[in-house]
C-alpha cells in the first residue's frame, strides 16, 4: 500500500470517528462528510497516475473527472430516491393522512397497544421508512402514554420495529435501498427471504420487553382528533393512498419500464403534488400556502441528504485506490468465506457507526457473481441487508431511527445499552438463525 493511500485511508478513519462522534464534537455530520469527501478526491489528484497505470498522462486528469461523474451518478439516483420519498410522506404527514395510525393502536391495555405499536412501525417502516415511521410513532406515543418509564420502553421497541420492518424491504431503509438500486437483491428476493427473519428480530425483543409493561391505563386517556388542515376525511384518504400507494408501486414500476427507482419516486411525487394543489382550490389562501408542496419542500432534511452524498463519494476514493478489495480479500481469508460470520460483525458493527458507509463500503469491496452467494440475492447480499438494518438496533447511535428517538425522546446512551442492547443482540441473533433454517430447508 503506497504512501498515499496510506494518507487516503487515514484521512477517511479520522472523518469517519468525528461522524461517529458527532455528539461530542457538535459539529453536523454532514460537514464532516463534505469535508472528507472533497480531502480524499483531492490526496488521489496528488498522485492519478499510480491508480491508472492504462491512461496516459495527459489524460488521467480528465479520466478522474468522469470517474467522478460516474461515482456522482450513482450517488444521485440514491439521494433523488430518498428526497422524492421524503417528500411524499411530509405530504401525506401534514395533511392528516397518518391520523388512522392513531386511532388503530389506541387501547387501554398497556400490552395490546405495545403489540398494536410494534406491528403498525413494522409494517409501516417497510412502506414509508424507519426514520419517519420512527418520528410518526413517537408523536403519536406522547399522546397516549404519560408515564416516562413506560414510554421509554415503546420508544425503545419503536426503534426495534422500525429497523426490523425496514431490512426486509426495498425502500423500508437507505441500506436496502442502496442495495436494491445497485441490483445487487431484488424486490421479490429479499421479502421473500428476509421478512420472516426480520418479523423474528422484533417479535423476540417485544416479548421479553411486554413484561415490563403491565396493568391499564387510565381512563382518561383520549387523544382528541386534531384539524390539521381543511381538506375533507375523504380527500386525505386520497392523499394518504396515492403517497402510500406510491411508494409500493415503485418497484413495480421498476420491473416494467427497467427505468431506475428515482423515476418511479418523481413520478408518484408529481402525481400527488398534482393532486394536492387541485384540492387546494377550494381552501382559504393561508391554508393553501401553508400545506403547497412547494412549502413542505423546505421541511425535507437536506443536511441528510448532503451526509448522503459526502459518504457515498467519499467510499468511492476508497473503491478506487483498492483498499475496499483488499479489505474484502482479508475478511475473507480470515473467516474462509463463512457469510454468516462476515456479515454478522458487519451488522454489529453498524450498530457502533453509521451503517450507510458500511454498506456502501462492502458493496466496493466485493463483486457481483454471475452465481453463487455472490450473484443477485445470494446469502450475502441477503444477510448483509438483514445485518446492516437489524444490527443498527443494538445501540440507541445504531440508525438514524434511533438517532431521532434518541432526540425526541431524551433517551440516554446509557440507558438503551444498560437496558435494550442484550434484547435487540438476541432478537438479532435469533433472526439470523431463522434466515439459516430458510436457506438449509427452502433455499
């Protein structure tokens, strides 16, 4: 490994441990991701030629550009996908279209509304995605549940369930998405194969925890139904189908017109943003302008997105100079090609930094097979989607999930591993072993 790399490598690993620390450092880990991204393209300019041997030296200046394009490319068709999305369901959001999750999990009953709320987030993270079903959910859980102690172990099971319910699906988390946008799994593949592992990792967890909750709550509870805008029920009904029947088409829209999955998003996007500004004829004109698409548009998080970018780019200097392949090579002669283990220390990793790297980081590393455990929806693209999502539970930093009802609900590092960690670690576990039983009977 030449010097420069040696320098590249580094430059990554201290960009990467300000990100992990961001809590510590305060400083957005979107900067920090610019900011690597743009040093380690910058270090590879320094010495071009020692990566690309076969371009001539007049022209491998211009070569790295459109290597650039070609890694921007990609990275555009994941951030286009996750801005589209989230545009839709700030759209469905703010125009009442989650009422009905309110009403449907609301109970007396201190366990039927934590099986209530952990089949709803399971469900409604593979459709939507665990971030935004994860803050949908604690919204509604403020309203229903006033005892601290009791609502710390609902969000704690609301991260569990978000991640679970988004490994199995193909726009349910950005790992998934990434890898289903790279083609490396399929739609039908991973919920064919992943669904009844995930369904596992969160079913475990739910039943230890449900004997921390016991009794009723009083009978007082009420969450009245709020106007948040002044369409009629039926015209957010429309709105909440067309956004969440949207998001499903998306991967049929896929199949039929082999156009990648941001078109299908821009095209739900359209259709609804249509949709909503007809509705809108007939609203007084502050109503209009507060829920016009073009004002939800600055609600969408673009320090996300531009974190996005950052590590993605940043992962491709990687790609380029090698060190990916050779990271995959050592990690597969030190476990002798065993998946199960590779993807396992890649799940429990995920849980200590940001999951989005790590997955884009394997995705360099190893190749796509024509078959095997390495072609379309083998065992490793497979189990690295169960991995990188599930894994992400294990620690309240895991996810983003986690990240945001960390912040919502003030839940303490210490608390979630003293707490939370040995269950998410065995409903993990517990999943994996389901996904082995699947492959040595059925597949």
């Amino acid at each position: 490994m030449s010097t420069l790399t040696v320098l590249i490598v580094v430059v990554f690993c201290i960009g990467y441990l300000c990100i992990a620390l961001e809590s510590l450092t305060r400083v957005n880990k979107a900067a920090i991701a610019l900011l690597m991204c743009v040093c380690c393209w910058t270090l590879l300019m320094m010495g071009p030629a020692a990566y690309y041997p076969e371009v001539a030296a007049d022209g491998v200046v211009h070569h790295i550009a459109e290597v650039i394009e070609h890694h921007l490319g990609d990275a555009a068709g994941t951030l286009f996908f996750l801005m589209g999305a989230m545009t839709i369901v700030e759209i469905v959001d703010s125009n009442g279209g989650f009422n009905f999750v309110r009403d449907a999990i609301k109970t007396r009953s201190k366990r039927k509304l934590m099986w209530r709320m952990v089949l709803m987030t399971f469900f409604l993270s593979a459709i939507l995605d665990n971030l935004t079903t994860s803050i949908v959910m604690i919204m509604v859980l403020r309203k229903l549940v006033q005892s601290r102690g009791d609502r710390l172990i609902y969000a704690a099971l609301v991260v569990i369930s978000a991640n679970s319910g988004g490994a199995f699906s193909p726009i349910g988390d950005v790992t998934t998405i990434m890898l289903w946008i790279k083609g490396v799994i399929t739609t039908q593949g991973v919920i064919t194969e992943i669904f009844i592992p995930s369904l596992v990792s969160m079913l475990v967890p739910a039943f230890i925890l449900q004997y921390q909750l016991k009794g009723k709550f009083d009978k007082s509870l009420n969450l009245p139904k709020a106007e948040v805008s002044r369409f009629t029920q039926g015209q957010r009904n429309v709105i909440f189908w067309l956004g969440v029947g949207g998001l499903c088409f998306v991967p049929v829209f896929k199949t039929l017109t082999h156009l990648p999955p941001f078109m299908g998003i821009l095209l739900v996007l359209g259709v609804l943003w249509t949709v909503t500004e007809v509705f809108h004829y007939n609203t007084a004109e502050d109503d209009t302008m507060a829920k016009r698409v073009s004002d939800l548009l600055s609600k969408i998080d673009l320090s996300t997105i531009m974190f996005f970018l950052g590590i993605l780019m940043a992962v491709a200097v990687l790609q380029e100079v090698g060190v990916l392949t050779m990271l995959g090579g050592v990690l597969d002669t030190t476990f002798e090609g065993n998946h199960f283990l590779v993807t396992g220390i890649i799940g429990v990793l995920s849980s200590i930094v940001d999951n989005v790297p790590l997955v884009a980081g394997c995705m360099g590393m190893y190749p796509v097979a024509a078959a095997g455990d390495m072609a379309v929806d083998g065992i490793f693209w497979q189990l690295l989607a169960y991995c990188a999502g599930v894994g992400g539970s294990m620690l309240i930093i895991g996810s983003a999930a986690g990240v945001v009802v960390m912040g919502l609900e003030k839940i303490t590092f210490g608390w979630y591993m003293k707490k939370i960690t040995w269950v998410a670690f065995v409903g993990y576990l517990a999943g994996m072993f389901i996904y082995w039983v699947e492959r040595a009977i059925f597949f």
